[in-house]
C-alpha cells in the first residue's frame, strides 16, 4: 500500500511538472504594456532557469525521436498556434512523448491497484499512451483555432488604423508597423504578426513572399483574403484607401451575419434540451400529483 501511494504520488508530481511545462513554455508571448510587440522571440534564452531546464528536457526528448512524417505541417500548425521557436518541433514531440509515458503509467498503475492481471494493465498501458500520444495534438489544434479567432476579431480595427495610415499620406511599411503599435494593446496577437510582417519586408524578401507568409503563418481565411488583397494592389497599382475601406465595411457585414445566422439557431439548439431535460421534470411537476391521486382512488375502488 505505502509503494502503491509512493508511485502514485511520483506520478501526479510527473503529471504536474508535464503539464506546467506545457503552459508556461509552449505559449505566445505576451506582449507588456508600453512595448513594441515582439513578433521573432525564436528562442528561449530569457526563460527562467525551470523552464528553461523544462524546455531542454522535452526538446532532447523530441530531438531522440525518429524523424517526424509531416514535420512540415507540424510546423506550421504550431506557428499557426503562435509557437516560432526554431526548436518548437523537437519541444513538441517531447510533450508528446512525455505525457504519453505519464498517461500510460498511470492507467497501468490505476489497473494494477484494481487487482487487474498483467495482460490488463499492459492493455491499460498501451491506450493510456495511445491517448497520451495524441492529446498535444487536440490541445494544439484547439489553441490554433483559438488564436485564429482572435487574429480574425482584431482585423476589422487593423483596417481602419491602415486606412488612416494610408490617408495620411504613409507607405505600407510604415502603415503596418504602426498599426502593430496601435493594437499592441487590445489585440496582442495581430499586433505581433505585423510587426513580423513589417520586419519581413524590411529585409530582402519581396512584400508579396512576406504578405504570403503572414497568410500562412495566420491560418484565418479573412487574414488570407486580406494578405491577397494587399498583393493584388501592390501588383496593379491601384488605390489603396479604398479598397482597405470597402474590405473593413466587407467584414463587418460579413461578422454581423454570422452573429445574426448564430442567434437564429439557438431556436433550434433549444429544442433537444427542452425536449429532454425540461418537458419531462414539467410533466413530472404538473401531472404527478394528479396521477398518485388517480391510483389512490383506484386502489380505494378495488379494495371496495
């Protein structure tokens, strides 16, 4: 019994630490109040020494693994989810091997106090760390798909801080890096593309490679139509106040109907709910008395 809660209690300390290296290395970075967003922090130098001794850890574990199938796609999944590390590949495997090793001890330790055999507890092991093995993977895609989100929401108050760049007289460089700075605050995450996009362009890399990347970094398909439609007027030279007009009057409409299609189908949604959970405790309140009054008299009349 003390070796059984000795390894369980071994295993929720692994569990823990897995799980703090997690959320504390493989996050965007936060922009501070009254700084410029930093869209390139590539490494992790300035990580405190736990986590830092966390992250050597889980990238030696990837960097042990077999090369991955689709690194590429992994990539930029996790650049999608705002992770640029040039080791972010390596640190995710790790993780992934991590918490399949933990989960998978943990199921066989769980069957083993359940007085299971061993065929089970090796069962037990393996679909822990089957499970294990690809929880990072939904966990990733939900992050990716949460931050996509939020890039799309910061858009609409990204072109109307372009548009007035623009009229004002600005070249595009110097309109993106200023709209990084107006939304460093409220939009953190589309400030910090930007200002990525911005040092894209200020190196060799031609604006429609680097409005390409930005794209693809983003993931959105507002963000992709937006990147094309910078290209598009770089390419024909047309005006560009007005086409970033049309495109924020575009996109309002365009959220303003997915709120409106949203709140339509809650009508629908509502329907199961009702149906099952509170119709029946309705009927319950409202015809249960009058049934148990109805089998009292009955049973008075049969007893008579």
């Amino acid at each position: 019994m003390t070796a059984g809660l000795l390894i369980g209690l071994f295993l929720l300390i692994t569990a823990a630490v897995t799980a703090a290296g997690y959320v504390f290395v493989l996050r965007p970075l936060r922009v501070e109040s009254g700084q410029l967003p930093d869209a390139i922090a590539l490494d992790q130098q300035d990580l405190p020494a736990a986590q830092a001794a966390v992250v050597d850890l889980f990238r030696l574990i990837g960097e042990a693994m077999p090369n991955h199938g689709n690194q590429t796609e992994l990539r930029r999944q996790l650049m999608m989810a705002g992770f640029r590390w040039p080791s972010a590949v390596s640190i995710f495997l790790g993780i992934k091997v991590a918490v399949a090793l933990v989960l998978g001890i943990a199921l066989a330790w769980a069957a083993m106090v359940g007085r299971a055999d061993f065929g089970a507890s090796g069962l037990a092991a393996l679909c822990g760390m089957g499970a294990g093995y690809l929880l990072p993977d939904r966990i990733l895609d939900k992050i990716a798909w949460r931050r996509m989100n939020q890039l799309r929401r910061g858009l609409p108050a990204a072109l109307d801080l372009m548009v007035l760049g623009v009229e004002a007289g600005q070249g595009l460089d110097a309109t993106i890096l200023d709209t990084s700075r107006g939304l460093r605050v409220s939009q953190p995450e589309l400030a910090s593309e930007f200002t990525q996009l911005h040092l894209e362009m200020r190196t060799n890399t031609s604006r429609g490679e680097a409005l390409r990347n930005f794209a693809l970094r983003c993931g959105d398909m507002e963000l992709k139509k937006f990147a094309n439609l910078l290209i598009d007027t770089d390419r024909f030279g047309t005006s560009l106040g007005p086409a970033l007009k049309t495109h924020a009057r575009y996109l309002r409409i365009r959220f303003r109907q997915t709120a409106q299609e949203k709140a339509r189908k809650v009508g629908v949604k509502l329907i199961f709910p009702v149906f099952f959970l509170i119709f029946p405790s309705v009927l319950l309140v409202t015809l249960g008395p009058a049934v148990i009054m109805l089998m009292g008299q009955l049973k008075n009349l049969m007893n008579i």
